[in-house]
C-alpha cells in the first residue's frame, strides 16, 4: 500500500488550483514546497502531524469545516496522525 495520499485536481486554470486529498490513517503527502499562497479547508476532522524543515514535527487537530491560510513557500509534509481518515480540499493563488 502506498504511504502517498490520493490527490485529486478539481480545477487547475490561469487563477486558481484546487486540489483535495484524502488520507487513510498513516498517509502523508510526501515532502513539498508550496509554489502559491493558498488555502485549506477541511472537509472532516484532521488530526495532522506536519514534518518541518530542521527535523522538527508538531501535531494540529484542525476541526472540519474550518479554513486556514499561509503563503507560499511552506515546506512540509503533511501526515495523518488520527485513527480514522482525513480530507480537505487545498485552493492555491496563482
């Protein structure tokens, strides 16, 4: 079985990217740098582990429905650290 989340591109036009991805409970999006601010909703509860450049990792339980922002740039990996799978879906700013 893959370690990798499934990522699925819904809309990828001059303006916008949107991509959602759903983890199993383990799946992580492997290492990556974030070529665009952008900004994650959360369809269900996420219970994430974020690898940091530096070897630093820190836990976020980030509750569905709710929306966060960052710019580009962010390098991490994002892992779900819960028991039950996760999902969101990720809106870049081109």
């Amino acid at each position: 079985m893959s370690t990798n989340c499934a990522a699925t591109q819904l809309i990828d036009d001059e303006r916008t990217r949107v991509t959602r991805f759903d983890f199993q409970p383990g799946q992580d999006t492997g290492w990556h740098v974030h070529e665009f601010d952008y900004v994650i909703t959360t369809l269900t509860d996420c219970h994430m582990r974020l690898e940091e450049p530096g070897g630093d990792t820190r836990e976020v339980t980030i509750p569905a429905g709710t929306a966060y922002r960052r710019e580009a740039g962010v390098s991490h990996n994002v892992i779900n650290a819960g028991s039950e799978p996760m999902s969101f879906v990720e809106v870049e700013l081109k």
